[in-house]
C-alpha cells in the first residue's frame, strides 16, 4: 500500500481502475456492503467540514466498517 497525495502520484490506468470499481459499487452496492468489516477507519480533519467529514464516515459505515472520529 502506498500514500497518494496528489492526483499526479496516480497513473492513467490507476484512475481508471478507480474509476471501474467506483461505478461497480454504484451499480452493485449489495457486492461491497461487507467490504470492510473488521476494518477502522480513523478520521482527522484540520478544517472544520461536516459535509466531507459526513461523507467520509457514511461511505465506511456503508462498506460494513467503523468510524474513529478526531
């Protein structure tokens, strides 16, 4: 597993792969309900955005995993 910082650390075929999965889990949400189970996903923001932090957080419930808040 790497870190991806920016957009430009990816290569067109990574996006694209992105890209490919994001629209399976749209059009089959019921194949990834339990994707992350058993996985935490840890949350610290350094501006304040409920929305981001909202979305962030419902996606991960979504995946069947669980939130820390910071």
């Amino acid at each position: 597993m790497r870190s991806v910082i920016d957009i430009l650390d990816l290569t067109t075929e990574e996006i694209d792969e992105l890209l490919h999965v994001a629209c399976d889990i749209i059009a089959n949400p019921w194949k990834y309900s339990e994707m992350c189970r058993g996985k935490k996903l840890a949350t610290l923001f350094f501006e304040p955005s409920t929305r981001t932090r909202l979305s962030f957080e419902a996606a991960m419930l979504e995946l069947g995993g669980s939130v820390l808040g910071f």
